[in-house]
C-alpha cells in the first residue's frame, strides 16, 4: 500500500470539520434571530435606549417637564 | 509506520453517524406532533420564535434518542433490527454518544427556555428524563408493559408544542397528549404480531413473549377501545370542530374494525395470509395519526377565515 494524500479518513475529517462549522454558524445565526425577535417584541424601543441607569432629564419629553 | 491505512482500525465518524444516533424517524414524527400542538393553540407564536421551538423539541427528542442507544448498546447488538446501529457496529463509541446525548439535551432545553418559557422547557427536560430513565433503564428490560408507560415520552411533544404558544397546560393538550399515549399500544403490538422480533435473546420482555399472542390480540382491542373516547372526545374542545368529527369518525370506525378483526383472529389463520391483517392494521394506524393530527391543522386553518371549529 502506498502513502496517499488524501485518505478516505481525511474526507470524513472533512465532513465532520464542515458539519461542525455549519452547526455553530446555524447555532450564531438563532441567537442573533432570537435576539432580534425579542428587542423587536419589547413594544416601544426608545424607552429603552433612554435607559441609562441613572436618572437623564434632558431625555423626558419637553410636555412633561412643563406640567 | 510507513502507511497511512494502520489508522483504519480505529475508524472515525462522520456525520451520518452522528445524525443516525438521533433517530431520524421518530424524530419526524416528534416534529409534526410538535407542531400541530404549537399552531393549533390559540395564541400565535412569533414564526421564528416557533421555529427555534421545534428545532429544539427536535433537538431533544433526538438527544433522548442518543442517549436510549447509549444505554441500550448491549441488547441492540443481540438483535438483528438494531445491531447496525452506530455503536453496536462500532461506528460511534459509547462514550461519544453519552457526551453528544448529554449536550444536546442541555442545548435544547436551555435554548428552549430563553427563547419560550420554563414551561415547555421543563416538559422538555421531564421527557428526555421519561424515555431514558423510566422507559430505557427501568420498565423496557423489566415489564411487558413498557411500551404502555414508555410512550408516555412520544406522546409530550404537542403539550409541549402547546405550552410554547400558551405558556400553560389545558385540556386540549393533555387529550393530545393521550391521544398519541393510547394509540401507541395497538400501533406497536400490531408491528410485533407481524415481525418475527428477537427481544427475546436480548431479555426484553415483550408482550408477544411474554403472555403469547392472543393475549396480544386481546390488548389491541382493549386500547383501540380505550382510544376512541379519547379521540372523539378531543373533538369536543376548542381546536376540534365538525370536520375532525367526521375525520375521527371515520378513522377510529376503520382502525376499531381492524383491531377487531386483529381479535378474531389465531395463529393459523395469520400464517394462512402471511399476517395480512396485522400488516394492514399497523398501517392504519399510522394514517390514524397523522389523519388526527391533520384534520386539527385543518379546523385551525379553517378558524382563521371563521369557519373552523363548533362556534360558526
């Protein structure tokens, strides 16, 4: 027998390196979806865009702060 | 070492097999079931948010089934359905099942309970737990009747189709729920009149077996009957409606009839037409199903232009 490049055992490597990657750009692209379709189901997103932890009245809608 | 083929023995797999310790099968089955239950409920559910559901319950029901051939190495090599399984053949190491059976499992019920709720994750988790602890380890080598308790595992995937949507459990899911739980005895016990099985060799108990073959005639009949208040009763609530009505008249009338027949008859009769019946009946019993499962879809297709259910 002589020495191969390529070995039926390298293709199924292959395979297997292939099919893992797909599993983890699959599994990178539901997070990303998920992610997306929550923040999108939070109603109103600026509400949390104005959220900063601390307390921002330049950020309260003029209307109120004149009441 | 002058060739590279002395590493052949110790042969590595591939993804196929991998795949094929999933159980590809009764996975397709777990995902229709699964579903029927998410669409049929009355809340919708996001397409993407449902998507990621099913690939999960998919998922584990796929991990249950590594996990089922890593604790059942031993007996699936006695037997010949089972010996080409991945580990019996020796394409997958029983560590590596247990490690890709473990982290599916984990996978699917924490991705499951981020992208839904603890709910339908925690029926996730009890049914990888039934089918490999209850089913596998304790009643399948111990009592004829695992396969009665045992589909208790094949018959969650639309509650938990259904918690998805609802975030809660209700009548409609728990008659689904015993729809798939009744229909299983009949359905596997008219497969195993018909295969010449060798459970026996490998100490599974089988009712065929065990209390010979017209007690397992007797217990076709017996849980065909038990199945069609189930059926009919499913119709009753609010995703049945008068076109499953008709489909589950129809189907449990055909599938009693056959289960009938099935009691009627005895051994010489079975080799006379080489178990025609028996053979005839398990395949009913699969349209059975999917008919049920078909015709829920449909009332609830049928709901969205308001004519679908008992209301109009």
């Amino acid at each position: 027998m002589v020495i191969r490049v390529e070995h039926e055992l390298h293709t199924r490597r292959r395979g297997r390196n292939v099919g893992v990657g797909l599993l983890l750009v699959g599994f990178i692209a539901i997070v990303f979806g998920l992610t997306v379709v929550k923040v999108l189901q939070l109603d109103n997103i600026t509400q949390f865009e104005t959220f900063d932890h601390v307390a921002r009245p330049q950020l309260v809608p003029q209307e109120e702060v004149a009441e | 070492m002058t060739d590279i083929s002395a590493n052949d023995r110790s042969y590595e797999a591939g993804m196929g097999d991998y795949f094929a310790l999933m159980k590809p099968r009764v996975m397709s089955l777990v995902v229709f079931t699964a579903l029927v239950g998410l669409l049929v409920a009355p809340v919708p559910v996001h397409p993407f948010v449902g998507f990621v559901a099913i690939l999960c319950i998919a998922v584990g029901a796929g991990a249950s089934g590594a996990l089922n051939m890593w604790w059942d190495a031993d007996i699936d090599q006695l037997m010949k359905r089972t010996a080409s399984r991945p580990i019996p053949s020796g394409r997958v190491a029983p560590g590596e099942a247990l490690g890709i059976g473990l982290a599916l499992a984990g996978f699917s019920i924490v991705l499951l309970a981020l992208a839904t709720n603890f709910l339908a994750a925690g029926l996730l988790a009890f049914t990888i737990f039934f089918y490999l602890v209850v089913y596998s380890m304790w009643l399948k080598r111990a009592t004829p009747q695992n396969i009665v308790i045992g589909g208790a595992a094949g018959a969650f995937p639309p509650m938990i189709g259904w918690a998805v949507a609802t975030g809660g459990v209700s009548i409609e899911s728990v008659l689904m729920f015993a729809l798939i739980f009744m229909w299983t005895p009949p359905h596997f016990w008219a497969l195993a009149l018909f295969v010449k099985s060798d459970y026996g060799r490998a100490g599974v108990p089988m009712l065929t077996e065990t209390h010979g073959r017209d007690a397992t005639r007797k217990q076709v009949l017996i849980y065909t009957l038990l199945l069609v208040p189930v059926a009919l009763g499913l119709g009753l609530t609010s995703i049945g409606g008068p076109f499953y009505m008709v489909v589950a008249l129809a189907m449990n009338a055909w599938f009693l009839k056959g289960a009938f027949d099935i009691w009627r008859r005895d051994d010489a009769a079975c080799e006379a037409d080489k178990h025609r019946v028996e053979i005839n009946v398990f395949k009913v019993s699969l349209y059975y199903l999917f008919a049920h499962f078909g015709a829920l879809l449909v009332e609830a297709a049928l709901r969205l232009y308001g004519i679908g259910g008992w209301s109009w």
